[in-house]
C-alpha cells in the first residue's frame, strides 16, 4: 500500500448531482439529507494495489475474450489513452475495467430485456492495469444505442461504462466514455447532469494514430481522477 497527501476536493460544479430531476432513478437511491463531510485519514488514502499478473492475457481485447464460434459482429474500435492524477502526473498500475452494450446495443444481463440480438461471441467487459506512462488500451466494437425507461423515447447515446481505481480509495471514478457528433448526446439526462464546460471531457476523440489501418478506427479517453479537470463521474 502506498500512502498520499490530501487530495483537492471534488468539483461538485463538474460532477452531477446526486438527485437530478431529468435522471429519473436518482431521485430513488440519491441521499436526501445533506452530506457530511468526512476529514481524509490514511483509510481513504491508501488503496487497493492490483498487479500486472491478475490480469489474463485477453482481458484487454473484447474483441477475442468471449469467443464462442467466431468473432464479434460491429465496427472493431481502439479505445485508448492516459490515467492522469489532479497535478497531470499519470497514475501506473492502476485497474480499470470496462463494460458496454454490444454492436446491437444489447447487454448480457437478465434485466435487459431490449428487443435486440445478443452477440453470442460478446460479453462486453473486460479490464487492464495502466502502464508506468498511465497509457491503456482496450479492443472492442462499437456498442449500439439502446432504449430506456426514463421517459418516452429515451435512448442512451453509445457509450462506455468505466471504472478507475486509483492510488487510494478517494480517487475511485465510475464514469462513462461517449463518442463524438453522437445526436443523443443533447438528449440525454446523465451526459447533461455533468456540468457544463466539464461534460465535454466525457467524449472521446476520433485519432487517426490510434486508428489501426485496414482494422479498427482509435478513440482516445484520457482520464484525470481528481482535482479541477477531474473527469466528471457517470452512474
Ligand atoms: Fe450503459
């Protein structure tokens, strides 16, 4: 374990609410008292410590970590990019997991029920540790749009979900990664509920050097943990 100085406090401005009208279900398991703030002492400041070794081989690829009798259907996309600390230092070693619709916008779950294929082939989860730069990289295919409950006609723009771990435990980020020109982004309460000038850190850019020719186009997601240009959270 290693243990940290105090960390800035969150942005609470960049980080969507906990109760926000628009996301339908916050309103049931947000808090409706007001939070108490808790001093850091060295049980938030320390963290899990993940090695290279508990990570297999594949686990990066979702393209190759699920086959059954073939490869995943969709566009194969590279999602890559740097895990960075609130001082824009990188963060190495540090588990990050992922999971996403498939091409059809369909998830392996038992609660999703939307009318579209599963992909035999896909599970849509996968993790790596960061590298000594924070790099990371993940193989997958493009996950769909899909509908959702939160009010008619709602549909959730492509997204992937992520989670970070960090140095210490004050530093976990659950967030998604959206992609860009993506039309429901305007319409949609959790992209919208991060704040303004700080939501756009949420969505990928399209990069020609992370492209790989003649197989995948590259998006790059670099992530900050905290600090003032702290990646905004996502549930
Ligand atoms: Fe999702």
């Amino acid at each position: 374990m290693t243990a940290h100085g105090p960390f800035s406090p969150r942005d609470w401005d960049a980080h969507p609410p906990y109760v926000y009208p628009g996301y339908k279900s916050t309103s049931l398991r947000g808090p409706t008292k007001p939070l108490i703030p808790l001093k850091q002492t060295l049980s938030e400041l320390t963290g899990p410590v993940y090695g290279a070794e508990s990570v297999g081989k594949l686990d990066h690829d979702l393209t190759r970590n699920a086959r059954v009798n073939g490869e995943p259907l969709g566009e194969r996309i590279v999602v890559a990019g740097r895990v960075l600390d609130e001082g824009g230092r990188p963060v190495p070693d540090t588990l990050i997991e992922i999971w996403q619709a498939n091409a059809a916008g369909r998830y392996i779950h038992k609660n999703d029920q939307h009318d579209a294929p599963l992909d035999p082939n896909f599970r849509g989860s996968g993790r790596c540790v960061t590298d000594g730069e924070g790099r990371y990289k993940f193989y997958s295919v493009k996950p769909g749009a899909y509908p959702w409950g939160n009010h008619p006609n709602a549909w959730r723009p492509n997204h992937i979900h992520f989670s970070l771990f960090g140095p210490a435990f004050v530093t976990r980020l659950v967030t998604q990664m959206y992609f860009p020109g993506d039309p429901l982004l305007d319409l949609d309460p959790i992209y919208l509920g991060a704040g303004e000038g700080a939501r756009e850190l949420l969505i990928s850019k399209f990069d020609l050097e992370i492209t790989e020719a003649d197989f995948a186009l590259g998006y790059r997601f670099d992530i900050v943990l905290r600090g003032r240009d702290a990646t905004p959270a996502q549930e």
